[in-house]
C-alpha cells in the first residue's frame, strides 16, 4: 500500500461478520458460516485457479515467498481475513502450458503519477463490451484488468491468452510494455519452475476491490464473484475473432469469398482489402472486370448483412470510380450489376459472435446514418436536434411535419411512427421537441384512448390534420388485444382513409373525419409483448421504426431551450410553411419498381418512403416530386427493412405460443449461429418467468423435442447452470 495515499479502504474489519469480511449475503449462525467459508474458498480457488503445484504469498514487509502445493482452503480464509504475511498471489500458467483466466497489470509506481480512473475504466469496458474486469491495486493508484475464460476440461493456450490480452491493451492505449499476466507460456521459462503471479483481490484492509458495469465500486465479496460469473466468456471465442499479428494474407484476385461466419469488422477489412487490391491494379492482363465482380459480390452481401454505412446507391458509386480509374475495366455497369445480383443471391454473411461480447449477449445498435436525412427537414434535424439520436429526432420530425403537409392524388402523407429504446432513454422528450419544433399546438392528442369509439370522439371531423402522440404505445396497443376489438382495424383503415364512420353498441354511430398521424415511444424489451400476433398483420408494417441506438441517455433540459417554434416565426424571417405538392413525375414510380426488382417483398416500405419523401418535399416548397428527390427516403427504407429484422412482433397465440415465439427470436437475434448461451439470462430478458417457471421449463423441453433448441448443462461452472443454444437450419 501507499503509504502517501490516504484513501481509506473500502473493507475494513469494522464491516460485516466476525472475520471482517463484507458480505451481501451474510451468514446467520455458525453452520452457515462453515459453508459460506468453504464456498467462498472454492470459487477464488476456481476463479484465479492456475499453478497446483505452486503459489506465492506476499509478506507484509513486501518480500515475496513461493510455497510448493496448491492453496488450502485455509489459504484462501487467511488471503480474504487479512491474516499477516499471507496475501495471496495467484500463478495463472499451469504446467501444459494453458491458463483459466489471464490479467494486465497498469502501474502506477512513480510518486506524482496519476492515479487510474478506475470508474471510467470499468465503464469504458461496459461500453466496448470488453470482457475484463478492474480492480483496484494495492498501491491505491494502479489497476489490475482480469479476464475469466468458461473453458475449464480444455483450457485456453497461455500464448493465445498473452495475444488477446496484448490486443485488450492496445485497443485501450495502454503502453506497449504493459505487464501481461501469464507472462510465459511454459513454466520452463522461469527459474525456479513457477510461473509469474498477480495479487489476488479482496484481501481484508487493502484498497483491491472491483468496480461494476457502471463503474460503482463492489464492495461486497460475494457480489464480487457474481460479477465474475457474469463477466466470464469463452476464450476460444474471443481468440477466434482476433486481427492476425501476422503480416495479412494476399488478396487472390477474382477469389469468391467462403460462407464461414465473420465479424462485421472482418466483413469490413476483408472488403476493404479487396478493393484496395482492385485499386492497385494498373496493368494491361490484372484481370481488373474479375476483381470488380468480387468487390460487387462482396458489397452486396455486406449491405444485406448491415456491416456498412453507406447506401447501396453510394457502393456502387465506389465501386465505379475505382473501376474508371484504371484503363483497362470494360463493361463497368454490367459487371457491378452481375456482381452485386450474384451477392443479392448468395444472401447476407453469417455473423460470427463479436470480438468481445458480455456472457449473455447484447446488440450494438448503431444511430440512423446521416443519408438518410432530406432537405431542410434533414438540416432542422441536424441543426436543431443534435442532443438526441438521428434515429429517434428523423421520425419524429416526419411525423409531426406530416401535420401540415397535403396528400397528393397518389401519395398519403399521414405516418405512424414507433420510437423504441430503454426504458428512460428520452424517448418522449424527442417528441415534444419535435412538435414543439413545428408549432404543432392544437394539432396534437396526447389522450390515452382505449377503443376504437373513443377514438372517435376525440378525432375532429372537419377534414383537418392531427398527431395521435402518445407517450407509451405499448398501452395502447394493450387495448387493441381484447379479442373482438375493431380498435386495430380502424387504425389501420385510417392509415389510408381519412373519413370512417363506425356502428357501435344498439347501432349508435361514430364517424370522424381527419388525416391522422400516429407517434409514441415502446420500450424495446416489451416491443415483442407490444406488437403481438392480434396487431401483426397489416398494423405493424404501417409503423416507422426508430431503434435508438445502444447506450443513449438524454440529458433533460427544457424545449424551449431549442429555440422558436420554425413555423410560427414570419415567413420574412426565414418562417417555414408547407406547401402542396401537385404533381408526382412519372419517373417516381419508374424509380420505385426498379428499387423493388433489388429489394423483394418491401413494397410496405417503398410506400412509406415514398411519403417521407413527399413531406419532405412539402416542406422545402417543392412544387414536384421526381425521382431525383428519393435518395434519401429510400435509404431510410433500407434501413426500416434491417431494422424490422430485429424488431418482430410476437405471433403466439396464446402464452405457450408467445413465450416459444420470445425464446426463438431472442436466441435468432443474439446467437444466430448455433452459440451456446445461458437460458436464466435469456430468460429474465424475455420476462419469460411471468408466466411462471413449470410453463416455461415445458416450453423449453417441447422445443428440444421438436428440434429447434439443445439444452445442456454448463460443466465448466461448479453450480453447472443451464445453456440453450437455436439449432440452425444447417
């Protein structure tokens, strides 16, 4: 310990039982403290198990002594107590050469060296979705990062380890002489036959205690060794997907690329390094028509599998540049098209699980790209609406822009919008700010309406346009699974139709007349319970949907900080004011059927882009719609169609249907290609145990009968947890 760091401990011996220790789970009486001792002692003897043969223990005067057995449950009892001159340091290298788990030690020997910031750390891990943990050194300024590997009857190599481990510190910044842990990968190397040793944490009195996935640190022991659990993954996985540190391979010109699961950052470099081979290509006989039919392939099908930003549009427009660079393409435009239809083809790349990925697996969602924006609409949204998510701010200012924009005799311009993220991400603060941009006003319902007769009543019926803006839409939909409900129906119908007149209960009628807009926000783990099998067809694929992208948090401050309202300052004052578009070119729809030919069964999202693209027309006072204008809504649409991959409603039937159909798409979605993952996890995300543990374990057992899941035990861990993994269509 630094004897110039007065920080105190965060485990003192003025804490917890009568060993000093910090337990959430403390024991009551003395036979609980046996086995709490005894399973304490077994799971740090698990979890930094390593050397059986040796260990080494610090001396309270910092000299070091290497004791020739494996640790003792009484070891470890006097480690965790804080007893003298027994501080345990821990050997990972293990005599064939393999290790459990593997460490980085950061230093922060020197006097007025800067202490790490171990919050920050531990939330940049969170982030990056790293598989480490920090811990606190001893000195009270350095940081000790461990990584746990699940593998236990066939460990991960120490070389291979030391590899992920130097890739962890790069990614990091951290110097290229950073002390990694194991530091040999055979116990020959070291003189005395040992191996190397890290301190072990959470020695009573000392500063070594993690911090969590939001950077708080864990103070208590057992909550400690929960977060290891968590935080433990599979080595060989991670290893698998490592960038070569070997020299890459040549490009072959003109190779087809293989089926074998990738990365999206390896679908990336080996596209990238494709194409840089096609651009080095400067000589008569280089093959260059052969080269260019890869790179079109390849750009296809990583367009399908979502693994780059730009447009279909904007890689071609790439891919034909590099070719009319050189002399020697010809027939340019007929090869990228036999390319990208032979890529269309083959389908989307299997995607391998990622680089570092949490225990139970989680999407990286990314934000709307900025093609998708269009006119001045795009520039408010840029301009007006940085604080929030392009993903969320785009569709909520289609939607309430669509107030004051006109049909055509062709073209609709009402929208239904669905805003879906976390829970208290800022999802109804984007709506506000949003209409509030617009001057929408008296334009807006923000009533939580339950049938499809109070609806309405709410509704005007002189034909003018309103926003149905609702804060939670899963409520809404709630109402619309009461079996009989015509709730859906009229929705739907208004989606196309502004006049509806409605026969209720003993004949009374309803009608409304009114061009409705639709916007409310869904959390994105309910989204499935939400859209269900009663509001699927038709309902659901009327919506836009905004999927926020994966860690945003708005910071509140009040709307009018954004500014005046953009439509009720004077038009002289730059004031804006939609216009009606009268006429649709013909191109438009010359336009439409082609991008259909390369995008089957989207014709649900080709017409909603083609009302984006109409409003936001309107609102830069177009007079005419032509097919110039349609780039950036019908990049929108592909991203809708990629998007709705992820977002499905739930089609069950009834509770048996719905949770097989959550399990299914949760195991599609996270470990598409067969992975193993722990079912308690999965099934806490789904909120599968509200309908109670015997429904959904014989749910999980028809499944393995049928064929579409394997459930197994975790050998790997002592409490052998249960794994499920989707049995593929291979």
């Amino acid at each position: 310990m630094n004897n110039n760091d007065t920080t105190e401990p965060i485990i003192s011996h003025k804490d917890g039982n009568n060993f000093g220790l910090k337990l959430n789970r403390a024991p009551q009486n003395e036979e609980e403290m046996g086995f709490m001792w005894e399973a304490l002692s077994n799971s740090f003897a698990y979890m930094f198990g390593g050397n059986p043969s040796d260990f080494i223990l610090r001396r309270d005067d910092g000299g070091y002594h290497t004791v020739h057995r494996a640790p003792s449950m009484l070891d470890w009892m006097a480690h965790l107590c804080g007893y003298p001159n027994r501080y345990m340091v821990s050997i990972p290298l293990r005599p064939d050469g393999t290790v459990y788990w593997a460490a980085i030690d950061v230093d922060r020997k020197e006097e007025n060296a800067q202490p790490v910031d171990w919050p920050q750390l531990a939330r940049t891990f969170t982030l990056l979705k790293l598989p480490l943990i920090v811990v606190r050194s001893s000195g009270g300024k350095g940081a000790h990062l461990f990584c746990f590997f699940r593998e236990q009857e066939n460990p991960i190599l120490a070389s291979d380890a030391i590899r992920l481990m130097k890739h962890y510190a790069e990614l990091l910044g951290l110097p290229a002489d950073v002390e990694i842990f194991p530091k040999q990968v055979s116990l020959g190397e070291t003189a005395k036959g040992s191996g190397s040793g890290i301190s072990v944490p959470y020695r009573l009195g000392t500063f070594e205690v993690a911090f969590d996935a939001d950077g708080q640190p864990i103070e208590f022991v057992d909550d400690f060794l929960d977060f290891c659990w968590e935080r433990c993954f599979f080595g060989g996985l991670l290893i698998r997907d490592l960038p070569s540190t070997e020299a890459g391979p040549t490009v072959e010109v003109g190779a087809t690329d293989d089926d074998s699961p990738r990365t999206i950052e390896q679908i990336r470099g080996t596209y990238q390094k494709h194409m840089d081979a096609f651009r080095a290509m400067k000589s008569d006989g280089d093959h260059q028509n052969d080269q260019l039919n890869v790179c079109s392939l390849m750009a296809a099908r990583g367009h399908m599998s979502m693994a780059f930003e730009q447009t279909e549009d904007q890689l071609k427009s790439e891919l034909r540049a590099v070719a009319t660079s050189t002399d020697y393409c010809k027939g340019i435009e007929a090869t990228i098209t036999s390319g990208w239809n032979s890529g269309i083809a083959k389908g989307p790349y299997k995607i391998a699980p990622a680089r570092v990925i949490l225990t139970d697996g989680e999407l990286m969602i990314p934000d709307l790209s900025e093609d998708c924006l269009d006119g001045w609409l795009g520039e408010v949204c840029a301009t007006k609406m940085g604080d929030f998510p392009r993903a969320w701010a785009w569709p909520s200012l289609l939607a309430a822009a669509s107030v004051g924009a006109q049909h055509t005799n062709s073209i609709r311009s009402n929208l239904y919008v669905a805003l879906v993220g976390a829970a208290g991400s800022g999802r109804s603060s984007v709506i506000e700010v949003a209409n509030w941009l617009m001057g929408l006003g008296g334009n807006v319902i923000s009533d939580y309406i339950g049938s499809a007769e109070g609806l309405s009543q709410q509704l005007p019926k002189e034909g003018q346009a309103v926003l149905w803006s609702i804060d939670e839409l899963a409520q809404m939909l709630d109402k619309a699974k009461i079996d009989g409900a015509s709730f859906v129906r009229v929705l739907c119908t208004a989606f196309y139709r502004d006049s509806q007149a409605l026969v209720i209960a003993r004949g009374k009628k309803h009608a409304f007349d009114c061009k409705l807009s639709i916007i409310g926000g869904i959390v994105d783990e309910e989204f499935e319970d939400a859209f269900s099998a009663i509001t699927a067809h038709g309902f659901y694929d009327r919506f836009i949907f905004g999927y926020g992208p994966t860690g945003f948090r708005y910071k509140w401050h009040p709307r009018q900080e954004y500014g005046e309202s953009l439509v009720e300052i004077p038009m002289h004052c730059t004031g804006r004011k939609a216009v009606r578009v009268e006429s649709v070119n013909g191109d438009v729809w010359e336009f439409k059927n082609e991008w259909l030919k390369n995008h089957e069964g989207m014709n649900r999202e080709a017409e909603i882009a083609l009302r984006c693209a109409l409003i936001a027309a309107s609102w830069d006072g177009r007079r005419e719609l032509r097919a110039d204008d349609l780039a950036p809504s019908f990049s929108y649409a592909e991203v809708q169609g990629r998007v709705r991959m992820l977002l499905k409603p739930n089609m069950g039937k009834n509770q048996s249907g719905e949770v097989s159909q959550k399990i299914l798409d949760y195991l599609k979605r996270v470990a598409p290609n067969g992975e193993w993952i722990r079912a308690r996890p999965m099934l806490q995300k789904i909120h599968a145990f509200r309908y109670g543990s015997d429904l959904v374990n014989k749910i999980l057992n028809t499944l393995s009968l049928c064929g579409e899941i394997e459930q197994a035990e975790d050998k790997s861990s002592p409490q052998k947890p249960k794994i499920v993994r989707w049995i593929t269509a291979e």
